[in-house]
C-alpha cells in the first residue's frame, strides 16, 4: 500500500509537470527535448499533445494511490 502511494504521488507529479510545461510552453530544457521529439509527430499541436498527457498521467496517478488497478 505505501508503494502504491508513493508511485501513484510520483505519477501524479510527473503529470503536473508535464501539463504545467505544456499550458506554459516552458523552456526548460527536459521539456525542449520532449517537445523536439513530438514535434515530429504531432506538428503545431505538441504543447496541447502534452496538457493532456499530462492530465491522464495524474488521473493515473490518483488510480495507482488509491489502489484501483489492483481490484482488478
């Protein structure tokens, strides 16, 4: 159960991150990486690409914390 908490708050985090870098157009430079790479793929939309892999990370995050995954 805390390894679950502690990955699912790791996932949740990574999450934020990536939705905040995204919303800002950050330039830090992990994020220029990412968006270097995805821009190959998905071309003009890469920062909104990103908000929303950012949001369904931290949704699985919440899952991982609470322990849905192992319901099932």
């Amino acid at each position: 159960m805390v390894m679950n908490l502690f990955w699912g708050f790791l996932m949740f985090l990574t999450g934020l991150w990536l939705f905040c870098c995204g919303r800002k157009q950050s330039s830090s430079k992990i994020y220029q990486l990412l968006v270097a790479r995805s821009r190959l793929l998905w071309k003009a939309k890469v920062h909104l690409v990103h908000q929303v892999a950012g949001l369904l990370i931290m949704i699985d995050g919440l899952f991982v914390a609470i322990g849905f995954w192992q319901r099932f």
